[in-house]
C-alpha cells in the first residue's frame, strides 16, 4: 500500500472537514464497496481452480477413486471430497 500525501490529492474544502476528524494521522480510505472483486478474478486464479474442481468432480463421476484423485492434483483426500461435495450441492 502507498502513501499518499491528501494535500496532492483533495480539494482544500475536504482536507479541512478530513482534518477535523483526524489530524496528522494516517488514514486509510477502503475501496468502494462497487470497487471490489472476489479474491481470483482479477488474475483468472478463481476460473483455473473452478476449471479444475470441474474436471475432478467429472472424473470422480466417471469412476476414478478419490485416492488416485488426490495424488494425481496433489490434494488431500479431504479436499477432493469437499470438491466433489460441492460440486453436487452447485449442481442440484
């Protein structure tokens, strides 16, 4: 996270009302809520792992164990159950 110094970047009416609240401070302004992407979407990490999950919930469909699963994408068997859980539960 960068600084940036509020006198650069606000008009002076706001910097003055700001300054009443906090005064030589730091302060951090959050994105707007309308601003925010879930975590993945900006580098396609969430569409890869959903890709993914999709294959093995097929392959558990089409027969393959849940061990060989979790060795083949190097998970838990845990995990490739709450995959294939979830994949059902999406699906009804």
């Amino acid at each position: 996270m960068n600084y940036i110094n509020a006198q650069e970047v606000l008009p002076e009416e706001l910097l003055h009302v700001i300054q009443q609240y906090v005064h030589g401070s730091y302060l951090y302004i959050p994105i707007r809520p309308d601003g925010k992407r879930r975590w993945g979407e900006r580098t396609g990490s969430r569409q890869l792992l959903q890709e993914r999950n999709d294959v093995i919930a097929q392959a558990y469909a089409n027969g393959a164990a849940i061990p060989w699963l979790a060795q083949h994408y190097f998970l838990s068997e845990h995990s490739i159950r709450r995959i294939i859980r979830e994949h059902k539960r999406v699906q009804l």
